[in-house]
C-alpha cells in the first residue's frame, strides 16, 4: 500500500483551523496580543484576519512598523471571522 503525504505546506500558528486561506510570508512577521497579554505569532495574513475578529487585540510594540502597519491596514478592510463569508 502507498503512503499519501500531505503537501499542503505548514501554517502559522495565527491561521485559524477554519480558515483555508494560505500564509502568506514569514510564519513569524507579526506577534498579536490579545486582550489578556496571551501572544501569538504569525504572517502578516493570517495576522490581519485575527486581528480584525479579537477585541481589544493589538500589534506587539516590537514587531517592525512596516509590518505593523501592513497588518492594521489589511485588518481595516476585514470583517470579523472573514473566511466565514468567504473573503
């Protein structure tokens, strides 16, 4: 019997399971922080679709501001849980 391997490549730990978008970048260009100091690091991507869902979420203050800015400017533009609707 042959094995199947999956090649669907790794995502970043931001990329909500439900959402089927792919990363896009570094796996690790953006830290978010949610509300309750827990952080999670991710592309700018799936970075810019968490945050647009988490109240009370931010960009951590040592992430470049490029990228910062990237993530907040995406966000802007999403609605909450945007793969639900399928954005």
């Amino acid at each position: 019997m042959e094995r199947q391997h999956d090649r669907t490549p790794p995502r970043c730990p931001a990329a909500p399971p439900a959402d089927p978008t792919p990363c896009q970048g570094p796996h690790d260009a953006v830290t978010i922080v949610d509300r309750h100091g827990r952080e999670v690091a991710g592309c700018v991507h799936h970075c810019a679709r968490l945050l647009a869902g988490l109240e009370g979420a931010r960009v951590h203050p040592f992430v470049p501001a490029v990228s910062a800015m990237d993530v907040y400017l995406r966000a802007r533009e999403l609605p909450p849980f945007a793969w639900e609707i399928g954005k």
